[in-house]
C-alpha cells in the first residue's frame, strides 16, 4: 500500500515494509494448467496449429488418448471440451494431442499473466489501490480532504503499531487490503476510541473484582478521572 491512504505503512512494522511476491509465485505453481471457462476459447484460438488437411485425410478413432503434461494439474472439463473439438473436426489422436497441447499452453500462458497482474505491484493490484484510495478519499466520515484521510490512516497505524506485528502488516500489504475504505474506518475508530479512554488501574492493595462494577470502570467519582494523590 502506499501513499496516506495506506494503513499499513513502515511506521507500523518496520521489518515487513517490503512486500513479499512469493506468495502470488507460490500460487501460481501450484494453480490448476486450466480454467473451464477459459477452456472453449482456447481450444478454438489454438486450433490455427493443427492442420487444416489434417482434418480432411484423418479420421477420428472411436477413443482419444491423450497425454497430459507430467506433474501439472490439468482441468478434466477441459480435456473433455477439447476432445469434443477434435471429434467434431474429425481429427486424429495425434492432431488432438496437438490442439490440446496448444490448448494447454495458451490458457497457462493466460494465468501467468493474471498472476502477475494481481500480485503487489501489477497492473490490476495497482488499479484496485488507486480505486479503494479514491473511495476512501470521497468517504464523509473518513475522508472528504486529504487532510482528514490522513488523519484516520494516522489513528489506524497507531493500532497497528501497538496491537499488530510483522505478519499483519506484510499481510496488509501483500493483500493491499489496509488500504481499503472499510479497513480504514475500523482501525481509525478504534484508534480515535484508544485515543480518547483512560485506563484505571486499581491500587495492588486492592482486588478488581471487589470493586463495583461503575467504580471499577470510572473511578470513585464516577468521572473516570484519576485520583489525586
């Protein structure tokens, strides 16, 4: 996150200010080859590879055996789309194993593309940042001026500062979540709330749980002020 509209800033965990992009890589390793919505428009776009004559002169078997890329995970729906493909163009195993290998690296070449999109610092992370800070901006009670927005995002670092720690905020900053409208207001009322409490302890003498419940909340006067000595 960055700029004032950022709760999440260094001040508020030093050691976890550089945001992490093994998260977004792990992900993507571990990401099914495919999508099934993806699947038909890839299928038809990789077509081109396989031969138009290929089509004409083969004729397709009664059962399609595919090999599917070694240690990758491949969505059936997509297999099962490709081969109605290859059957209804009547091509051959070896002209269906083509479409679909060219099936599969056309739609693994598009998630690549979304991951790195949406990891910290991509086209659509970056957009969804500066989208949530004009929200934050326009929002009465926590925005209106930059002014004010600053202000809030000041009260929501100091609850991080003082409740949250290093996995918060590199969670906040990999999410890009601290810089939405909604996290903002939480953290900065909370902040505004610790800002304007006073906290009193009652002497070691004495047990809490002997105290009135009123007494033990604002004090012997009942003000919240504390006792002067």
């Amino acid at each position: 996150m960055a700029d004032s509209a950022h709760v999440s800033a260094s001040a508020a965990a030093p050691s976890s200010a550089a945001t992490s992009q093994s998260a977004a890589q792990s992900s993507a390793s571990q990401a099914p080859v495919s999508s099934a919505a993806s699947a038909s428009s890839a299928a038809a776009s990789s077509s081109a590879a396989v031969s138009a004559s290929s089509a004409a002169t083969s004729k397709a078997p009664d059962k399609y055996e595919f090999k599917l890329p070694a240690g990758e995970k491949v969505d059936p729906a997509v297999v099962e789309r490709t081969t109605a493909i290859a059957r209804e163009l009547g091509l051959s195993n070896d002209a269906g194993q083509k479409l679909l290998d060219a099936t599969l690296a056309e739609i693994k070449t598009v998630n690549a593309a979304q991951v790195e999109a949406n990891k910290p610092g991509g086209t659509r992370w970056s957009e969804t940042q500066a989208q949530w800070k004009a929200d934050a901006l326009k929002d009465a009670e926590i925005g209106g001026t930059e002014e004010k927005l600053a202000n809030s995002v000041e009260l929501a670092q100091k609850v991080l500062a003082q409740f949250g720690g290093p996995a918060t905020a590199k969670f906040l900053n990999e999410s890009g979540l601290g810089s939405h409208p909604e996290a903002i207001r939480l953290l900065s009322k909370i902040g505004a709330a610790m800002s304007e409490s006073t906290l009193i302890l009652a002497p070691s003498s004495q047990k809490p749980g002997k105290l009135p419940p009123k007494t033990a909340m604002y004090g012997e006067d009942g003000t919240g002020a504390a006792k002067k000595e």
